[in-house]
C-alpha cells in the first residue's frame, strides 16, 4: 500500500518540509517544534536525537514519550481525508501533525493550535 511508504521515509526529511512550509509563511522552526514537543511529548533534546539518526516515521511516534491526549481535539482535513476518520492509527498520528503544521502555516495563534 502506498501509503505505508511514508512509514519508512525519516522523519527528518518530512520534518525539513515542515519547517520550510512554516517558513514560507512567515512562522518559525521553533514553533514547528513547539508544536511537535506538545504532541509527541519529547524534549528538544530528544527531537534533536531522532532528526540526527534520521529515524522513520514508525519509531518515532512508537518512541515519543507521551502522546498528548488533547490530540484527540484535532479534527478537520488533511489531504481531502478526515483526520479524526483516519483509522490506521499511525496513519492518524501523522495526519495530527500534518493538520497542526497546517494551521501553523495559515496562521492560527498557537495557543489554539496547541488546544489551549
């Protein structure tokens, strides 16, 4: 299944996409972490860690330390796809953070991209 690739492809280079997309629209590589320490609940140090050893996008939700539960709040689409309707559940998890980076780059206050 094509979209399994993406289970396999490093999360740095989709994490370089983030950040250039986030750029692009005048928002920062630190708010693209903010957004990804909230909800994989890593340390910057531990984010720093799995963009060194290139890590695929499977270890690194299964070795994020704490999955945030208000993750469960991010609805709407991504890619024409409901994201709360995604249920391969690491398919899920990504399409969280694809939809976060998202209304990152449209410009959303981060306090409601965080669900604060």
């Amino acid at each position: 299944m094509a979209g399994h690739r993406i289970y396999t492809t490093s999360f740095a280079s989709v994490y370089r996409l983030y950040v250039a997309k986030a750029e692009r629209k005048g928002r920062t590589r630190a708010e693209v972490d903010e957004i990804v320490l909230w909800l994989t609940g890593l340390t910057p140090e531990g984010l720093e860690e799995h963009l060194a050893r290139a890590t695929t996008f499977e270890d690194f939700f299964a070795e994020a330390p704490a999955m945030n539960p208000a993750r469960a709040e991010i609805k709407g689409l991504v890619c024409g796809v409901r994201v709360e309707n995604v249920e391969e559940p690491l398919m899920r998890e990504i399409r969280y953070l694809d939809k976060l980076i998202d209304e990152l780059a449209k410009g959303k206050a981060m306090t409601k991209i965080l669900r604060g």
